[in-house]
C-alpha cells in the first residue's frame, strides 16, 4: 500500500506491508512559512507540487520496491488545506490511472489513529482514541476504525497544537512552536504558575464532559506575560512555558481517561502531532497505569503528518474488504472524522 499524505506543510510518501512499515518518506515546506509565522496554504501547495515526485521515488528507494510493485494507493482526501490537499489527491488519482490499481481517499484524522498498526500491531477494538494536533483536539469512541467511528468530544476553538504555538509564538520561540515550547519547557516549573483548566468545572462537565477549551488558557497566559512586562518585571519563560503545558497535558489526560472509565474501555490510542509531546507522553502512560488503562502511543516520528499512517489506514481498509474510492472522490476540507473513507 502506497499512502500520500498532504493536509498541510508536510509532503508524505509511505509504503506499508499489511502492519510492517516500510518506507517513511517526508518531504516539509516549514522553513518557507517560518517569517510568516504559519502555514501559508499557497506556499504549501505550492510546495507540494514540486516536491511530491521526488518524495515517491524516494520512498519507493527506501522500501526497496516499484511502483508496480504497489497493490493499491490511499490518499488524504480530508480534512485540511483545500489546496494541499488537491495536490495529493491529483497525484494519487495520477498514480490509480497510470498503473491500474485501486485508490482509496482517505480520512486524514483517522490515519492519525491507525498509524499504530505500524508500532503495535492491530488496533485494539473498542478503544478511545485522544487525537491531539495542530488543527484538532478530539475524543473518539473506536469501535472499528474502518467504518464506526464516534466523536465523543471536542474542541470548541483552539485546539491543542494550535494553543501551543500561538503561546509560543508569545514568548519569541520559533514557529513551529511546540517543539521548542515542549523543551524549554523542561527547564523550568510546572506548578509555577496557576493557568486555568480549561471546561472543567462542574457547570462545563455537565454540558461539555469530554471537549476541550484552549483559547481562554492563552489568553490567560498571554495577559500574564503582559503584566510582568508592564511592571518592568523580567518574564520567567521557561515557568510560563511549563505551567502553560501543564495545564493543557492536565486537562488532555484527565478527560481522555474520563471517557475511558465511563464508557468501560480499557484502551487508550493518543495520537497526532501533540502526542510527540514529552509531558502529554509521560502523563498519560503514568496517569493510565494508575486506573489499569493500556496507553498506546506510536514513536514521536509517526505521531506528526506523514505518509505512512495514510498507507496504514489504507492497509486496514484493505484488510477489511473496503471497496476502493469512486474515481470521481475529491478533497474535503472539513471532511468529518467519522468518514473514514470517501
């Protein structure tokens, strides 16, 4: 299975063998969006286009394989960048036609939680899945990732990945910002300062048990920093950064393993660009021990976009006796996350 993956800044090019990974090609625009401080979707179309043949030759160098060597073909299809997104399935629909093979647009939320295959193996039925990125903050219910997927909670503004790179952004560290945020992170004190949780009083578990908040946190942080700068006060950076993840990890873990207790699951998938996050990893798995939940998180490197997990979802698609897409599928920019497959 030859996955493509181009939701956003990332041009990914993956072959998978049923679960064993066997190419991980990536091909990223980020340094050409840095000065704007984000993605700028013309740039990453842009970039898309020149750099998706050289992608797919190197992974299938990598793989050690051919393009005819490939059974069938799965694409990104939504959500993300209308544009990006164009460029990939064009190019996987190229692929379909050229070589006479099956093509399946895909769910670019759910190769999120099927990338696991590739780390552990099969995907543990029922399970919850956490799926923290740049553009999404979810609780799922995975009843079978193939055709029954449902959404337990959200985000209801930033999400995750989106709070922790405006914050970022606030304290001068470079776009993207959470890596750098998760390692200054380290040097200072997690319980510094006391930033909000987010949705979790009681009025907010009643009517949004399992979504997640953002904004206010940054905001909060945000007015923090301006009020030591207006007192001529010298900014902690590495305290503000620590609390701020504290408070996000906190409130991720806690409600995650809510949904686990309450809905009698005891496997738990964090996935998506935020699960490369040191502290959200550490939480979770110490957190999860605790209440006799199995955590199961891929290596950092398959948690942000990538090829790969598109092949892997492909893969299980395939294994589940999932028609192919109709040709005439396009890209959606706001596909939900229970369509699995257009």
């Amino acid at each position: 299975m030859l996955g493509i993956e181009t939701s956003c800044d990332e041009t990914g090019v993956g072959l998978v063998r049923g679960t064993t990974l066997l190419a991980d090609a990536v091909a990223s625009s980020v340094t050409e969006h840095e000065r704007f401080g984000g993605v700028v979707p013309e740039i990453a179309s842009r970039a898309h286009l020149e750099a998706m043949t050289a992608t797919i030759e190197r992974a299938c160098h990598e793989g050690g394989v051919s393009l005819n060597d490939v059974d069938a073909i799965a694409v990104t299809s939504g959500p993300g960048l209308i544009g990006a997104l164009l460029v990939g399935v064009a190019a996987g629909k190229a692929l379909g036609w050229a070589l006479d093979k099956p093509v399946y647009g895909v769910n670019h939320l759910a190769a999120h939680v099927a990338v696991d295959r590739l780390e552990h193996g099969a995907l543990p039925q029922p399970a919850i899945a956490m799926l923290v990125s740049g553009g999404h903050s979810s609780i799922l219910r995975v009843n079978d990732l193939t055709h029954d997927v449902e959404p337990l909670g959200a985000t209801i503004d930033d999400a995750a990945g989106e709070a922790f790179d405006k914050v970022a952004r606030l304290l001068g560290l470079p776009f993207p910002g959470g890596p750098h945020l998760d390692v200054l992170a380290r040097a200072g004190a997690a319980n510094a300062i006391a930033f909000p949780r987010g949705l979790t009083g009681a009025h907010d578990m009643r009517d949004h048990r399992y979504d997640f908040s953002f904004s206010g946190l940054k905001t909060s942080v945000a007015r923090w920093v301006e009020a030591k700068q207006r007192d001529g006060e010298t900014v902690p950076i590495a305290d503000v950064a620590a609390s701020f993840q504290e408070a996000v990890v906190d409130v991720l873990v806690t409600k995650a393993l809510l949904a686990c207790q309450e809905q009698g699951i005891e496997h738990l998938l964090v996935a998506g660009g935020v699960a490369a996050n040191s502290r959200l990893r550490a939480m979770v798995t110490e957190r999860a021990s605790a209440q006799g939940v199995q955590v199961r998180i891929p290596r950092p490197g398959l948690c942000t976009d990538n090829g790969a997990m598109v092949a892997a979802l492909g893969a299980a698609l395939v294994d589940s006796g999932i028609a192919p897409t109709a040709p005439d599928f396009g890209a959606d920019s706001a596909l939900p996350v229970t369509v699995v497959v257009r």
